[in-house]
C-alpha cells in the first residue's frame, strides 16, 4: 500500500471556477428579472397535493449529497492513483536491476569466455604442436613405412584439431577484438564469414575517436556474430551488409545495422522460441538499447540497434 498520496494538481480550476460563478450570476439575473420563484410558487400551489413547492430545497439537498459524493469518489480515485504510480515506479526499480543483472551475467560470461580461450589456447595449442613436432620426428627418422604412415596420419589429425580449436577461440573470444579493436574484428569476422559460407558480405564502420567500453564492443560484436549466423542457416541470402555508425557516440547514440537480401522471416510477426534473437535482445536491453527487427530494403531481415550514452555506465 503506498503511505503518501500525491498532491492534487487542478491545473484548469480557476477557468472552471469562472464558468460556474458566470452562470450562477446569469441564472440569479434571468430569475430575477422574471420572478421565477414567484411563477414557481403559483405553479406549485396548483399542485399541492404532488408537494411540488418541496422540491427545491429537495434537489439542493440533492446538489449537495452529489457534491459529497463525488468528493468520496475523487478520495478514491486518488488512492487508486497512488496505487498505480507506486507500482509503476516499483517496475521501474525492477527493470533497472534486471538491467543491471544482465549486464553483470554477460560480463561475467565473456569473462569466463576467455579465460576459456586462454586455456585452451596455451595447453591445448601446446599439446597439439608437440605431438605434431614428435610425429614428425617419428616420420623422419628412418622408421619403418607403417610407422612413418602412422606418424604422418598423427601428424594430420593433430593439425586439424588445431585448426578446429583455433577456430573455435575465434568464437569465443576473437584474439583481433582485444589486439587490434572493434573495427579490425568485425572485418576479420565477416571475411572469415564470407569464406566460409560464399555469401558476399560489407562492413562499413565508422568509429568514434575514443575506444569503445568492453561491454559495448563485446556487444556489438556479438551481435554481428549472430546476426550473421543467422543470415547463413536461415535467409538464403547472396548478400549481408554490416553497418555501424558511432563516430559522434557518446554525444549520440551509436546505431548498428545487420540487413541482408535473402528470403526474410517466415512469418508476419517476429519470431520466437530461438535463442539468438533473443539473446540479442538480451544484450541490447541489458545496456539499455533499442533493437528493432524488420523488412529491409532487399527484401531480407534488417535488425537495427541503437545504443544510448548510458550504455557506458
Ligand atoms: N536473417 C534471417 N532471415 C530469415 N529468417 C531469419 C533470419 N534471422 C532469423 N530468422 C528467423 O528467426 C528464427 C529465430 O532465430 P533465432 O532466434 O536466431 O533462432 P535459431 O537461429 O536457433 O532458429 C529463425 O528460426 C528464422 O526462422
Ligand atoms: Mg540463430
């Protein structure tokens, strides 16, 4: 229950207040110069038997129960009032944590991300050259052909895991976001994207002069990830297009825009029940954004982003 009721704010009383005054002083004007009493009176003698002449003060006994009444109302209304702004600044509170719990979960995930990556970077990577050193050793050293064949195979299979993990730390955590910045990353990621499923893609960014947050690279940058993740397996596409407009971020917000010119989405309404999209979502809200997904000029899916200064805090 909230203690405290606002204050009463009649911002059009005194207008109100004119109005009422002028037609009182018109009536009482009017009744004055054509006795209306006085013709009430006869009139109501007339009819003595229906107590018409009682009526008067009946319904100013009336005027002011309706006065008292709606006073009780308006109490009410107040309350209610009260109610509702309480709860909506409760929500409010609520939403603001969730916020700050999201972002807080995210961190916390890039965070053991890359530890992950650093992990598996030294002692899987490690690993996999030396076996790769020892394999060829075996392969050279005058072994016989059964051997030698079986080093080299060792010797292969030990490359490929390493390409495979070395792809896989890209996922994770992609060493150029960290080096080289957001820029590089998103080139590095796009063109590996390009090689990788033979869709045309186009980056154009355009940074502002001071390094971007973590959190907000990191967003963006995974926001790409999967925006283009999803071009492949689902927009049956020829073409992306990565936009990203910063360069007056924070002064204004920072826009970002994944579009491409495939079959766009199934349905009418935006679809649900992945987790990519609204993992986006996520992320968006968690630094207080704006994400938006609709039609492109293409024809395919456009998922437009916009990140306020508070993304920072
Ligand atoms: N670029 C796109 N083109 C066409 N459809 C898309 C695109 N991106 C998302 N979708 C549709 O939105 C759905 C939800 O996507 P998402 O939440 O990433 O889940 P998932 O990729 O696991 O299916 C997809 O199944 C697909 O139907
Ligand atoms: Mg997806």
């Amino acid at each position: 229950m909230p203690t405290a009721l606002p204050p009463l704010k009649f911002r059009r009383w005194r207008r109100d207040l004119v109005w009422l005054l002028g037609a009182v002083a018109l009536e009482w004007y009017a009744s004055a110069r054509g006795n209306w009493s006085e013709h009430y009176s006869r009139f109501a003698q007339r009819y003595e038997d229906w107590q018409l002449d009682e009526w008067p003060l009946t319904l100013l006994m009336l005027s002011l129960g309706l006065c008292w009444f709606a006073w009780r109302r308006m109490g009410e209304l107040r309350e209610a009032l009260a109610e509702h702004m309480a709860a909506e600044q409760r929500i409010s509170e609520l939403l603001e944590q969730n916020q700050h719990l999201a972002r807080q979960l995210i961190g916390v995930q890039e965070e053991e991300r890359r530890a992950i990556a650093r992990e598996l970077h030294d002692e899987f990577g490690q690993g996999c050259t030396a076996i790769r050193i020892e394999a060829r050793l075996l392969a050279q050293n005058g072994a016989p052909d059964a051997v030698r064949q079986g080093a080299q195979r060792i010797g292969h299979h030990a490359e490929h895991l390493y390409r495979l993990v070395r792809e896989r730390l890209t996922r994770l955590r992609p060493h150029s976001l960290d080096s080289l910045g957001l820029e590089a990353a998103l080139q590095e990621l796009c063109e590996g994207w390009e090689d990788q499923t033979g869709i045309a893609c186009r980056v154009q960014a355009e940074l502002p002069a001071q390094a971007l947050d973590d959190a907000v690279a990191v967003t963006l940058f995974r926001l790409v990830q999967e925006g283009l993740t999803n071009i492949a397996r689902h927009a049956r596409a020829s073409e992306a297009q990565v936009s990203l407009q910063a360069g007056n971020w924070p002064q204004q917000p920072l826009s970002l825009r994944i579009e491409d010119n495939g079959c766009g989405l199934p349905g009418a309404a935006p679809p649900s029940g992945g987790f990519g999209l609204a993992g986006m979502r996520e992320r968006v809200a968690a630094l207080q954004g704006q994400w938006r997904l609709d039609r492109g000029t293409a024809g395919g899916v456009r998922i437009q982003v916009l990140l306020p200064a508070e993304a920072r805090a």
